[in-house]
C-alpha cells in the first residue's frame, strides 16, 4: 500500500521582496521612522533591504549563527557578532555535555568570523548609537538567533531594539514577547516548526546565500 503524500501547502508570500515590503509598511505605520534595519544573515538580509526600501530607512546586516549540539538537533542557543553567546534557559547541560557545548559556542563563532569577511568584510555595521535597531530575519521558528541579534545590537549602542520577519513559529513569537522586545510579525503559525515554505520564490541554501551576499555589499 502506497502513501498519500503530504498535502500542498501554499507559500505566504509570493517573494522574499514583497514579504520586506509589507514589513516595511507595517514598521512604518508603528512609528519606527529613526530606525536601521539590521538583516540577519543569510535569510533575512534580502527582506530586510526591501523592508528598508518600503519605509525609508537605513539597512545593514547583522552575522548570527545558531548553536547545535549536532546537526540534525534543535538548536539550543546562538551567538552574534561579539555579543556573549544567547542560550535556550530551559537547557540545562551535565557535566558531560560541557565541552561539548563550549565546543559548539566556539564553532558558532567561527562560522560568524568566517561570515563577517563574506557579508560585510568585516566592516563595522552602521551607527547604532542613540537609534532604533530592527533585527530582521527570514522565519523565526526558534527565538536564540534573534535574541542573539538583539543582544549585539544593545551592545552596539542601539536606544531601542525591535524583532521583525515576516513569519514566525507561535512558540518563538511568545518568547521573543516574554523577552519584553517590540516584535512585528505578519504571520504567526501555530506549527512548531514554522512554515514548510513561507516564500514562493525559494531558491535554495546556495544560490540565496550568495543573493544574499550581494544585496549585504551595496547596503556598504
């Protein structure tokens, strides 16, 4: 007996650019006009660019990358540019798993290191200082990347920090909220593993990572 496959689901938004727009536009009708969009690398650089083209504003990108205590695992926290590593508080690691995680938190960084020269050849990200910095990422199905981002951005000077994507897992958006953060988000879904394909101009992890690179470069 054979299995039906798994029924279609439609994309949210017909491309990542009309996604950054109406974020833009929602950001906007909130007030947030002394503002720097900061992407987070890769998924959110693109939305964050078109996002900042729909409200006027300045955009950067921010380097994050989450935590895993192995690759077919959950993430368990992130890090971001210099910023102290953000950690899921409900994990609470043994003695046993303690390398292991300072292991992880040091790959992490690598790959920031590594991602800082291809995105922003390690050019300082805009002034924050005295203004509103907006992190932005593609989907937000676990809240440390962006937590993480926020946490660079406070360093970084920002006043004010708001966390923006077009789609978001319900249990991510409630931690994000408990973190008493500004959170905009068109689309809340309720599956724990977020939308299977919230934009319908998906191209793949290489050919959007190096769009990405290059939208990063002209906002230099």
């Amino acid at each position: 007996m054979t299995r039906s496959s798994s029924p279609h689901r439609d994309s949210l938004y017909p491309t990542r650019s009309s996604a950054g727009a109406l974020l833009g536009q929602q950001l906007a009708a909130r007030g947030y006009t002394n503002s720097i969009l900061l992407g987070i690398t890769p998924e959110g650089v693109e939305i964050a660019a078109n996002a900042a083209t729909a409200m006027g504003a300045q955009f950067d990108v921010l380097v994050a990358a989450f935590i895993k205590l192995g690759s077919n695992l959950a993430p368990i926290g992130a890090v971001a540019e210099s910023a102290p590593s953000e950690l899921d508080p409900d994990f609470l690691p043994s003695g046993a798993l303690m390398g292991k995680l300072e292991a992880a938190i040091e790959e992490s960084r690598a790959r920031v290191r590594h991602d800082l020269i291809l995105y922003r050849t390690e050019r300082p990200v805009k002034r924050l200082a005295g203004r509103v910095g907006i992190i932005v990422d593609g989907q937000v199905v676990w809240p440390w990347r962006v937590l993480a981002a926020a946490k660079a951005a406070e360093q970084l000077g920002a006043t004010h920090v708001v966390i923006a994507t077009p789609v978001a897992s319900e249990a991510a958006a409630d931690r994000i909220r408990a973190r008493r953060y500004a959170f905009v988000c068109p689309s809340v879904v309720v599956g724990a593993e977020g939308h299977p394909s919230p934009y319908g101009d998906a191209m793949g992890d290489t050919p959007e990572r190096l769009r990405s690179i290059m939208i990063a470069h002209q906002a230099a």
